[in-house]
C-alpha cells in the first residue's frame, strides 16, 4: 500500500518530448485513471513509475523514498501489459508462480498464494493449460492473477481491457474494480477510453501532449472542466464546442445568440454546452438552424442542427421526428454553460 | 487466353519440375551408382562383381568405425561448444546498442574460405607453433608441443578452427531469434523480479527452441560433413585420429582408387542421411515452418 | 515499504563487455596475425621462434601473380560462381513461387524432398559424380564446377526465396489477376520485384558457399584450367620451401574483402537467410 509522488517528471528523447512536467500525488489505495488519446505521455508516465523507462528529469517517490535509482525489479510494483505478455512456455499455473519463484517465496507458500490468486480471477480449473490455449478474456485474468499474486505496493495497468470486444470489456471493468477494493491496493491505469476512466477511477489525470490537462474526480472533470479539450474528451457524444463572441455580456455565432453571459468585454470566446444539455424548443430559441440529422437510438433520439457552417449535437426525446433541412429552434440550459477563451481553450465561465 | 483445366492444374508442378529434375539427377543418379558400384571390387577400369563383400569389409574395418568415432568426437564437442558461446555471445550481445558492431567483428572469421582459415590454424597450431610459444610465454607448459601429433591435441585443433569460423552462424541465428521475442514480456518478467539471467533461463531460451533447433541441426549437418580441415590440417594424422568419414571416403576412393569400397562406405552414409532427414528434418519441417 | 534493494544499474555492463570484448579479441586477432603474414617476406614465415615484430614486405603479391597463374584462378572463381548462381536463381524462383503460393497434392512432400538434398554430404555423392563426369568429359572444366555449385545451393536458395515470397500479400496477385495478367507475367513484374531482397540475399549467400566450396573442386578440378581459389590455396606448396603461407595469407585476403563488403551490406537479411527463412532477422 503505497503512495506514489510524481514531481516535475520529464522524459524526453534527443528532441522529441514525451513528457513534460508531470507533478501528481496519489493516495495510498487511489485508482487513478490517466486518460488522453494516444501519444498523450501516459503511458511514458507509468513506465516511469514502474521503473522502465528513466526520467530526464524530476523524482518519482514512493512512500517518501526516491525511486529513481531503484531497478525496476525491486520496486514492488505489478504491471497488466495491454498484449498480457504471459510468458508463453510455461502453464498458467507457472506464470502466476514466476514472480514468487523469482522473490523466493517459500516452495509451500507459492502453491498456497497462486491457487489463491487463480480463484480470485476465476481461472482456478484452468492452471494446467498454456496461454495460447486460453480466450482473449481468460489470458487477461491470467495477467491480472499474476500481478496480484505477490501483493505488491502498486498496480500498473495499460490499456488491459483494449484487446477484449465491447461485452467482454464492460464484464472486466467491474471486476477489476471490485478485486482494487477488495485488495486495497494503488492503482494507475491507463486508457484511451473515457468510459472506462469515467467508470474506474477514484480520480482522474487527463493528459495531451505530454502535459496533464486537468486532475479530478470523474464528477469534477464531467461537470467542471479546465479548457476545451478535457470537455471535448470526456462525455459520449461530446459536448458541443462552438466559437463566437461574446460582447456585452451577448454570445453571438452564426444562428447562435446567448444573453446574460458572465463573461466581462468583448472578446472571442468558445461556448461549451453538452447534447443532453439541450432542447428542442423556442422558448429561449439560443439556436435557430435547420435539421441536418436525425439518428434514434432507442433511448432517445439525437438530433444533428446545422447553424451557419457549424454541426451541433442536440439530445431529443426519444419520439423525435422530423425531416431534413427544416428550420429548428433549440433551447439551452443557462446553468450548464461553459465558456472558454477562444484561443487558449481555458476555461473563463 | 484461355488454359485447359489440365494446364492449369499442372502448372505449379511444372514450376517446381526443373528443380526437382535437377536435384534427382545429382542425388537419385550418383545414388543408385554408388549403390552399383559398392557391389563390385573396383580396380582402375575393371569391376569385379562381390556382392555384399565391400559391406562386410566395412563393417570389419577398424579405421571404418574409427572415423565413425572421430566423427561422433570431433563434431558433438564442436557443435557443443559453439553452441554454448554463442548463446553466451547472444545473450550478452542482444540488448546492447553497439549489436551492429559485434555482429559484423564477430562476422570476420565466417567469412573467411574455409580452407584459408584450416591454414590459419594450421600454422598457429603447427607450422608456426604460435599457439605453443604463447602457452610457454604464458608459463602453461614448459616445452615446445607438438599439436598435430598428438591425438588429442589434434582433435582440439581441428575443433578450434571449426569452432572459431562457425561460432558467429549460430550468433547471428540466436540473436535475431531474440530480438524477434516480445519485449513486453521481458518487461513483465522485469517486474516480477527476475534478474537477467532468470530471465534468459526462464524465458528467452524456452521460447528460442525452435530456432536453436533449426540452427543447431543445420550446423550439425555441416559438421559431421567436415572435410577441408582436416584434409589441410592433419590428413587424419595421428594414426587416423582426425579422420572423419568424409576424409575416409576420399582417402579410399582416391588415395588407395578402392572405389568399390568407397562407394559402399558413401551408401552407408546415405542410409544414416536419410534416417536422419526423416526423423530429424520433418519434425523441424512441420513445426519449424511458418 | 520497507527500505528497497538498491541494485547499481550499471555493474551488469562489465561482464557483458569483458565476455563480448574477449570473444572480439579472439575474432580478431588471429585475422591481424595472418594479415601480417601475408605480409612478411618468405624467410619470416616458419621460423624456430615465432616472430612477432616482422618486417614488412610485399613478396607474397608478387609472388601469387608471377608463380601462379593468379589471374586464371580468379576468372575461374567468379566464372564458376557467377553461372552456378544464375543457374541456381533460374531454377529456383519458380520452384519458390510454386511452393509458396500454389497448393497441390505433393507439395509437402516436394518441399520435404528440396530440403532434405541440403542435408546431404558432399562425400556421398563425390565419387559417383566424379565417374560421371569422367564419362562425360567435363573433368577439370568450369562448367562442371558451376553444375555441382548450382547443386549443392539450390536447396538453401530455393527456401530463402520461398520464404520471402510468403510475406508478399496475396491480394497484389489478386489485384493482377483481375486487371488481366497471366501467371508468368504476375511472377516477372510482381514476385521477382517484391521478393528482390530476399533474392539477393540468396544469390549471395550461395556465392559465398559456391566460393568455399572444397571437396568437389578439389576431385574435379586437376589443373588450373579450373581451379578455383578455395583449391588453389591448398596447392601452394613450393617444393623445398613447404607450404607458402605468406602467398596463402594474401590470396584468402583477397577473397575476403569482396565477401566481406557484401555481406555488410546485407547483413540484415542474414539470419533469414542462413536459415532458410526460419528465423525473420
């Protein structure tokens, strides 16, 4: 059980940044997701974490001590591999085994701890069997048993659930969650895909470009982002981006018109404002355009609104009908609007 | 234009006929006269028929079974040790940056005829007594040795120069096997605590049998095959200490023209090949295959 | 967490250089020590004492192209081993393309058969090609050299250029199929261009066998009109004067420089190669 501190960690290769100045503290027994799409700079990050990669600049520390020095073996840190990486010569039962064998775990004890680690990922009938004859689903248990095995301070995760189909990955989640509370231990885990960042994390660590955009609990990064692309990320549809500007308190794009806006003169301002935010109706009538789409899912209908060159998502009633390219007005909620400057994306309202 | 179904479904065999029509005129044709010929006494230009009489000599011979044995020494203990070097070559050469650069060093003595490098190691061993005034430089042994008149001695010279040509073939092959694996892998046995070498143990060289296999049976082949070194170095001396069979057949065919004899020890040879490829060769086939 | 193991990250390094740099040494000093006997003038070469600080002197070039006929032993070495390697390639890459990209009845089984001809011993086979030759008057001439070569490598080129042609995407022969190409114009402007790496690789590497070659050269070729360099090397012997390893040392030099070059060059494609395609470098 471990608390893991990242402060001014950079990675750098001859002049190609991965990282830049990553500072974060995690509890001890946190699930912290790091999500942003790929070449973000989390992954690099956990590798730094588990000892795989150096630093060129900053300090790991792990309860305190400093970490950069120590080799990745003796760091007591267990790692799911998005490919598994089970090693292919040896029975399940083994691969669970190695990393006792390798700390010298008493001969009784191994047994005892790898039948243990088997139940907990249900693989407990499947010991003798090689990886290459297990499901995609199965060798991903197998990983997890084998980094559960020895109880290390930290768990590292990459991308572990992106190998699986939609049903198998929704399963999965869930149980990881369940074994993180169960064993009470850290946890990063990287991903790509909000939703599981969403449904996991304790807090999240959105990432672009190698530098963290914003840390937060998924609450706080659904409902209060920092600027356009952590609102842009999160959220399925995403939230609608559109530029305008505001003067006199008025948001103005084209077939777009807010008043009341709480931002102070005249400036060129992105507005923020989510699909299920929105709706069909002209009783404020912020959007006037025509219907460019209309897609129902069953749940609810989301309708597509074309105004001036600009496509906007609106979520609809389930029952939504209409044709296309005909004019529409649609309402937003005033207290679910987001403002960012239009040119560094930051968030001003 | 159209082809008539027949064409059509004769065409691969067609490809592959000039190959094959090739190779069965060099193996089936001298085959089936080295069978022919194995059955007569054979002296200059007149054939005595013996039937089996050739084989039974063999069989009695003590220098037959002699270079069996020579055979059987001289290349397991080469083969072994070139094996284990390069494995420790690969091991300790795969993950470091300057790899070009030992592979091309290590590359030289392959590179070489083989015959040049039978007289390297002829003069170093004999003829120059390099190696000997280095060993009593070095205080190992007090006189002058004579390597190629001991039986032992010779041997070991002979290994040396197969060893020291040959050690790279398996070098490159280990190598690249090893760079092919999954580096993931080898980072999760990092995190689980195995130090390099538990990690070569373990894993890298399990999940490198196959190529070790394909490598090894193909090296092995060559070996027992040797001929250059020793007809250069030591034309089997002492005694017929260092003659394989290939130096045994040349020696009867064209040192004493007993052809017959030859030709009979060469069947043999091309019975235990073929068992050889049978077992051997189709197990790496079916498996070693992509 | 207990107070971690600190391992230095670095000690592992001297070993691996120490086992790496003594195997280099070993390489490359006997190949320093030859070089300078080439080198060294002809009454430095057996002596009672080796010398170690010789004198420098160029009779051994002199020596190979006034006392031998040096030139003639070159031409018959590129000339034998250019034919046998068209021969080879000729043969070859239909044979490849067959076993590659066709299924038939006997496939296995003729792919088992190419295979298994590289297992055989030279020896074994030595005598009776020797009468057959004999017979057939092509004793001591380049073209039996280039026969025999073509022989003993059509084997490993066959499963090299097999190999390379196993990762050409069949759905570009699919593609020329369709826009109307018939299957001998697929393999000439479609195979041969996709699969040229691999083609060369294996002209090389039975070049380079077709140079060493030893046995064969030795029974066929009797007098220089087809001697090769691999055979020469063991007929310098100057009477009174034993072996003459200075010109021995300077005539393996002066095939290794070419071989070597070359195989620099394709060095990536090398285990590939050596293995008959079983091990993708």
């Amino acid at each position: 059980m471990a608390r893991i501190e990242l402060s001014g960690i950079q990675k750098k290769w001859g002049a190609v940044w991965g990282v830049r100045d990553v500072n974060i503290d995690i509890a001890d027994e946190e699930f912290v997701v790091f999500l942003g799409p790929s070449g973000c700079g989390k992954t690099t990050t956990m590798r730094m974490i588990a000892g795989l990669e150096e630093p060129s600049m900053g300090e790991i520390r792990m309860d305190g001590e400093v970490m950069n020095d120590v080799e990745a073996r003796d760091r007591d840190v267990a790692m799911v591999f998005q490919g598994y990486a089970l090693y292919p010569n040896m029975t399940i039962y083994e691969n669970i085994r190695f990393p006792l064998r390798m700390r010298g775990v008493p001969r009784a004890e191994q047994d005892r701890m790898v039948r243990e680690a088997a139940e907990m990922v249900e693989l407990g009938s499947y010991l003798d069997r090689k990886p290459a004859a297990l499901s995609g689903g199965q060798r991903q248990r197998a990983a997890l048993g084998r980094a559960i095995v020895r109880q290390p301070q930290v768990f590292l995760m990459d991308e572990p659930l992106s190998n699986l189909d939609a049903k198998l990955r929704q399963a999965m989640r869930v149980q990881i969650k369940h074994l993180q509370r169960q064993l009470r231990i850290t946890t990063v885990y990287v991903t790509h895909d909000q939703i599981e960042a969403m449904t996991l994390a304790d807090r999240i660590v959105v990432m672009q470009g190698g530098l963290i955009q914003q840390i937060g609990t998924p609450d706080e990064i659904y409902a209060d982002p920092a600027n356009t692309f952590v609102a842009g990320f999160i959220g399925s549809p995403p939230m609608n981006l559109i530029e305008g500007e505001v003067s006199g308190g008025v948001f103005r794009a084209a077939g777009i018109e807010v008043a009341g806006v709480p931002v102070a003169g005249d400036r060129p301002v992105t507005l923020g404002v989510r699909p299920e935010d929105c709706h069909v109706g002209a009783e404020d009538a912020h959007l006037r355009g025509q219907v460019y789409g209309v897609e129902p899912t069953g749940e609810s209908t989301y309708l597509t609104m074309k105004a001036g060159e600009k496509l906007i998502e609106v979520k609809a009633r389930r029952d939504y009908r209409s044709a296309l390219d005909v004019g529409e007005a649609v309402t937003f909620d005033r207290s679910r609007l987001y403002f960012f400057d239009a040119g560094s994306g930051r968030r001003i309202g | 234009m159209r082809r008539s179904r027949r064409l059509r479904k004769a065409f691969p065999y067609l490809l592959v006929a000039p190959a094959v029509g090739y190779l069965l005129m060099i193996t089936l044709y001298p085959g089936i006269y080295a069978i022919y010929q194995s059955l007569f006494l054979v002296r200059f230009n007149s054939w005595t028929f013996v039937g089996l009489e050739n084989y039974r000599d063999l069989l009695g011979d003590r220098e037959f079974w002699q270079a069996l044995r020579n055979t059987a020494i001289i290349g397991s203990i080469a083969l072994a040790t070139q094996c284990a070097l390069a494995l420790l070559l690969a091991y300790h050469a795969y993950r470091d940056p300057f790899i070009k650069g030992w592979r091309i060093i290590f590359l030289v003595p392959m590179l070489f005829m083989p015959s040049a490098v039978a007289f390297i190691w002829k003069l170093a061993f004999n003829d120059g007594r390099v190696v000997s005034d280095l060993l009593m430089r070095a205080g190992l042994i007090e006189a002058n040795v004579s390597f190629l008149s001991s039986i032992w001695l010779a041997r070991l010279s002979l290994i040396v120069a197969d060893v020291w040509q040959w050690t790279p073939f398996l070098f490159i092959i280990f190598v690249a096997g090893l760079q092919s694996q999954d580096e993931e892998i080898e980072e999760a046995a990092r995190l689980d605590g195995a130090s390099w070498p538990a990690i070569f143990w373990n894993i890298s060289l399990p999940m490198m049998m196959p190529v070790v296999a394909v490598a090894v049976v193909l090296r092995g082949i060559d070996i027992t095959t040797m001929f250059a070194n020793v007809f250069i170095m030591t034309q089997g001396t002492p005694g017929g200490a260092t003659e394989t069979i290939s130096f045994f057949i040349y020696r009867t065919g064209f040192k004493t023209f007993n052809f017959g004899y030859a030709s009979a020890a060469s069947v043999l040879m091309l019975i235990l090949t073929i068992i050889v490829a049978q077992t051997v060769v189709k197990r790496a086939f079916r498996s070693g295959r992509e | 967490m207990a107070a971690a193991k600190r391992r230095k990250k670095g000690e592992s390094r001297v070993l691996r250089y120490l086992v790496l740099g003594g195997w280099a040494l070993f390489c490359i000093l006997p190949v320093l020590w030859f070089l300078s006997i080439g080198f060294r003038p002809r009454t430095e070469i057996i002596t009672p004492q080796p010398i170690y600080w010789p004198t420098f002197s160029l009779d051994a070039w002199r020596m190979i192209w006034s006392d031998w006929p040096m030139a003639l032993y070159l031409r018959n070495s590129v000339l034998a081993i250019l034919g046998s390697v068209v021969i080879c390639l000729v043969l070859a890459i239909p044979a490849a393309y067959s076993l590659s990209r066709y299924r038939y009845r006997y496939r296995e089984d003729i792919g088992f058969y190419i295979l298994s001809t590289r297992m055989m011993a030279p020896a074994i086979v030595a005598i009776p090609i020797f009468f057959l030759f004999r017979d057939m008057g092509l004793l001591d001439t380049i073209w039996a050299l280039m026969l025999i070569y073509a022989a003993i490598n059509l084997s490993l080129v066959t499963w090299i250029i097999r190999s390379y042609m196993l990762d050409i995407p069949p759905e570009l022969e699919d593609a020329a199929r369709t826009d109307g190409a018939s299957d001998l114009r697929i393999l000439w402007e479609i195979i041969i261009p996709a699969c040229l790496p691999g083609i060369i690789t294996a002209g090389v590497i039975a070049a380079i066998f077709a140079i060493n070659e030893f046995l064969f050269t030795l029974l066929i070729a009797s007098t220089s009109r087809a001697y090769t360099l691999s055979v020469a090397l063991a007929n310098f012997t100057g009477g009174s004067d034993g072996v003459i390893y200075n010109a021995i040392a300077m005539v393996a030099f002066l095939a290794f420089v070419p071989v070597f070059v070359v195989v620099v060059a394709i060095q990536k494609h090398l285990s590939r190669g050596l293995t008959m395609g079983a091990v993708k470098g």
